[in-house]
C-alpha cells in the first residue's frame, strides 16, 4: 500500500495564486484520534487517485465547536466558529468536504447565521459524485460479495436526510448489503451523539452502543459499514464487548473503498 499521500494546505495553494477545486475539513477525530487517522489517509488516498485537487487547514483548523453546543456550551461554540470562519473567508473557501457527519452538520447548518457560508458535503456524496463523474472507478474488489450491514450516522440520516450516498458506495463495492430492523430514518443512535462521547453513560440495563452493536452483530454480517468516527469507536467497542473482534471488523465506507483495491 503506497504511503505517498499528497496532501497540501490552503497556505501553500493561494501562495501559488490557486484555489483549491475543495477544502478537507479532518476534524477532530480524522486529526488526533489513531483510529480515525486512519479513515483520513484512506479518503486522501482516493482524492489523489481521482486527481482532486484539494487542500486542507493543517494547524489553522479548529474544533468546529460541534461537541460544546450540544453540551450546551453555546458561548464557546461561538468563539470556535468564528475563529474558522475567519480562516475560511479568509482563504475565499467555497466547497467543503469532510468525513465527519458532526462536522457536516455544524459546517452546513450552524455556520451560515455566523457568516459563514460553504457547499458542504458528506465524503459519501463527494464519493458518489466522483464516480458519477467518471473520475474515481471502484470495482467489487475484495469485498466482492462479503455481507456488510451499513449503521447511519443520526447527523448524516436523520439530521440531513441522507441514507443513499453511503449505500450506492457499498452497490458498487458488489457485496451483499443486510440491513439491520431498525434503519434508515428508524436507525438507532450509536450512543455518540450530543457530546455523550465525552462523557461516562447514565445508569441503565444496557449501553446504547451495546444495544446498536448486538443488532449489527444479528443481520450475520462480516462487515459494520460506518461513515463517521464517533459511530466507527462506539460500534468498535461494541464488538470487542460482544468479544467478536476476530470475526467482524468495523469500516468507514472510505476505508472500505481504498482497501477493495489496496490503493
């Protein structure tokens, strides 16, 4: 697997006069965490094999101040947000994509009052967008016919009504996709969302991450799709509870597509 990932800043593009055809929005988790590192360099790997000629922040991004609104924390979400919007004017930025579907929520829908107003998308719409575009060709691959059950993100599905892009992707990878009972728009949250990642769960019978990884683990699947990291380290530690690491592994659909063809 080559290790050559180009990945430049914004900084090094209006240096040479350019824009960027789209800004990477990494986030928090695709920065600092090791697991989500690791569905960042498998989305660069397909930028740069599509020829996509994007930049990212680097040290100039910040939290998107997601994490502190939901925790009520509404004054420092605003300082978070303005201090990005300031860097994204700044460089003129227009389209954004991210592998975060918290990010993508707050970026498209909280930033605009701000004065911050961007194109952002999913990485499964970009994706799906650059395969529609003849730019980004993915074959069945070596998942061909692997059965893999995809869990919606809440602020992918729910929050922005998006449930196909993630699912056309899995299509086109040609394996077999069982859906869990409760999906879609009925889907159950990983237990991530609202800042609860931050923080230790109320007293009950069961952990909600159990509850959504035991249904994951039912459809018989080999694989758990996911499209976004909080839902990635939730259903993770759902399957290493249910002690099932050996026989099924957890993937965002990046990673998915990237190792179909050991790019």
């Amino acid at each position: 697997m080559s290790n050559n990932l180009v990945v430049p800043t914004a900084a090094e593009f209006i240096a040479q006069g350019k824009q960027p055809e789209v800004l990477f929005w990494v986030g928090c988790s695709g920065s600092f965490d090791d697991r989500a590192k690791k569905i960042t360099k498998a989305f660069v790997k397909l930028l740069n094999k599509a020829g996509v000629e994007f930049a990212v922040l680097g040290a100039e991004e910040s939290c998107t101040g997601d994490p502190a609104k939901r925790a009520g924390n509404e004054f420092l979400f605003q300082m978070q947000a303005m201090m990005n919007i300031e860097v994204l004017n700044g460089y003129e930025i227009k389209n954004i994509v991210t592998a975060c579907p918290h990010c993508f929520n707050t970026l498209k829908n909280e930033y605009p009052e701000l004065g911050g107003n961007y194109e952002v998308v999913h990485h499964t719409q970009f994706l799906k967008s650059l395969i529609a575009d003849g730019r980004l060709k993915i074959e069945g691959g070596k998942f061909k016919g692997k059965k893999i059950t995809y869990h919606d993100p809440c602020y992918l599905g729910r929050a922005n009504n998006e449930y196909e892009a993630p699912r056309e992707l899995l299509e086109k990878l040609d394996v077999a996709l069982v859906e869990m009972k409760r999906s879609r728009r009925n889907g159950l949250c990983c237990g991530a969302g609202g800042a609860q990642m931050f923080k230790e769960p109320e007293p009950g019978n069961k952990d909600i991450n159990i509850e959504r990884t035991d249904e994951a683990i039912d459809t018989g699947a080999d694989i758990i799709a996911a499209g976004c990291p909080f839902c990635n380290t939730m259903m993770t530690d759902g399957v290493k509870a249910a002690e099932k690491e050996e026989k099924i592994e957890v993937l965002d659909i990046a990673e998915l597509i990237a190792n179909a063809e050991d790019l």
